[in-house]
C-alpha cells in the first residue's frame, strides 16, 4: 500500500466519522465551518479550489475539525486515481453540513 493509499483510507475513515459525530450531535459545526462547507458544495473539487478555500478560513476554522478532513485531501485528491472514494465521503459531509436538520 502506498502512502497516498493508507492517507486515502484515512480519510475516508475520519470523514466518515466526522459525519457520524455531526449526525448524533457530537460534533456541532460553528458557522464559518458550515459557511466554508457551503462555499465548496457550490465548488468543482481539485487540489487548487481546496487550497484557496482553507486559506481564506478564519483562524477559528482552521483550528476546527472540519479542516482536520479538508486540509490532507488538497494534498491527495489530484494525485492519485484512487482517491475518489475521499472526494465522494468528504462531498457527502459537506452536503450533511449544508442541509440544515
């Protein structure tokens, strides 16, 4: 396994959990989370569109959870053709976030 491959995995997995602690009410997202999330639902996702949205995330952000997810993926997602399952999990939990209970 790759290291690209074993970060993917590891994406998934913490994307998945993630959702799972948003929808048990866990994890509640602050607005500029949801606000960052609402910006790249309207967005085609490639390593560049993710980079320029965490750099204009306020240092709460990027101290969030949220981030935790997205930041590894903007290294990974133009890099290798496996890494579709991460984009597909993390564009469900920020789908999640942007539909409000």
């Amino acid at each position: 396994m790759t290291t690209t491959s074993a970060l993917s995995e590891a994406l998934c997995r913490d994307a998945a959990v993630l959702l799972e602690s948003y929808r048990s009410g866990a994890w509640v997202p602050d607005p500029a989370e949801r606000e960052l999330a609402e910006g790249l639902a309207r967005s085609r996702w490639d390593a560049h569109v993710l980079r320029a949205a965490l750099r204009e995330v306020p240092p709460t952000v990027r101290s969030g959870r949220l981030v935790d997810v997205l930041a590894p993926a903007a290294d990974i997602v133009d890099q290798e053709p496996g890494v579709g399952d991460v984009v597909l999990q993390l564009r469900v939990l920020v789908d999640a976030l942007t539909t409000w209970p």
